[in-house]
C-alpha cells in the first residue's frame, strides 16, 4: 500500500499565518513595529529560530520591512504595485471609470464593516458627524475611508485611499459645487447618516443598499456639477 507522508507543519509557518491573520483583523496596524524576538517568543511560545524564521518568511512576502537596529515594522500595502498613477490622467475619462470602481467596491466595504467594526471604529464615525458646519472634501474623505477601515481589510482600504486621492481634485470641485446647493448637501448629510445607522446596527444588507444609494446619487449630481462639458 502506497501511503503520502503526512507533512508536519513547520512552527515557524504557524507563527506566519498567526502574524498575517493579526494584520487582517486589525490587531497589527500597517506601519507599526512587532514587538521584540524575546516578546514574540513568549507571545507565541516558541523559541528564538522560529520567529526569526518567520520574520525572514513575512519579509519575504513583502509583508514587514526589517530596519537594523530598529526592529521589524508591518509594511504598508504598494498600490503602485496594482496601479501606474502615470496611466492615469485626472483629467480624462478614467476619473469618471474610477468612480465606477467605488460604486463596485463600497457597498461591498459597508457590508463588511458593519459586521466587523469595533467600539473605536463607531467612536470615529461618529465624530464625523460633530463637523456638519464645515463639511467639505476631507470630512467626506474621511467618512468613507474609516468604514473602508472598519472592513478590517487593508487591501481594500489602501485601495479605496489610492481611488480618493486620485479623484480629490474633482471631489474639491463637487463640494463647492454642493455648498451652494443646500437641498443636496442635506440629502448626502441623510445619506451618510443613514449608512452609519444601517453600520451602528450590524445590518450588513442595508448598510450595502445604503452605500449603493449613495454613491448613485453622487455619481448622477457629479456627471451635471463636474462632467457635463466632457
């Protein structure tokens, strides 16, 4: 009888898995620096070649960067690994493609977030509602990337960063644009209390609905404030 050996796993791999599972949920920050060799020692309970092992295997991965003298930091995600910014000129139609990609990839991101946020991720939510008075581009940055953060995925939330950038010269224009049209700002200020709401009870559909609707109707009011001359 012709039996495959059953391959033991390597402690040092399970070490690995543990650090990258850390860094999805949002235990480990992207930039933050592992604790010492001694302290992952006694973290994980195994000895020094393991976690050495596993630090070679992350870096390997392009997962930590191992600065001399300084310790092992947690490496923050390359976007210009998936994009060329050259490629890509705000000027042109792709600004108007890369809105397209928000409207696949936010929902989606809502829908995560409200099955993931964390007490600290609701805290800074809903500061994002005590600046109602100068609500402009930057609120509205950073209302979006903190649910992108509270889907526990830096993948999707370094993305999401890259695609916000990339557009923030027309987002400026489509918020002077709404300052001066107090009928629209109220329903978008609705719109993103209303997805908060929908993320505060956990209820992923709605919170997935609520972002669709959303960024439909921005994209409709932005092709009349932003594009109608292309």
């Amino acid at each position: 009888m012709n039996v495959e050996k059953i391959s033991i796993k390597k402690v040092s791999e399970s070490v690995v898995e543990q650090i990258e599972e850390m860094i999805e949920s949002g235990s480990i920050e992207t930039g933050e620096k592992l604790p010492s060799v001694r302290e992952l020692c006694d973290m994980f309970g195994v000895g020094r070649s393991a976690i050495r092992d596993a630090i070679i295997t992350l870096k390997g991965k392009g997962i930590v960067d191992v600065k001399q003298g300084q310790g092992t930091f947690i490496r923050r995600f390359d976007t210009k690994k998936l994009f060329n910014p050259l490629l890509i000129n705000p000027e042109s139609n792709d600004v108007r493609e890369l809105f397209q990609v928000r409207k696949l990839l936010e929902p989606g991101i809502a829908e995560m977030a409200a099955l993931n946020w964390t007490e600290q991720d609701m805290s800074q939510l809903e500061r994002c509602f005590h600046t109602k008075s100068s609500y402009g581009w930057e609120e509205d940055y950073h209302f979006h990337m903190t649910i992108a953060k509270a889907s526990k995925n830096q993948i999707i939330f370094q993305l999401l960063q890259f695609i916000s950038t990339t557009t923030k010269k027309h987002m400026i224009e489509f918020h002077r644009y709404i300052e001066q049209n107090h009928s629209i700002f109220e329903i978008i200020a609705q719109q993103h209390r209303d997805i908060f709401e929908a993320i505060k009870e956990s209820d992923s559909l709605k919170a997935k609905n609520k972002m669709t609707e959303h960024l439909e109707y921005v994209e409709s009011i932005m092709q009349k404030s932003l594009w109608k001359s292309s």
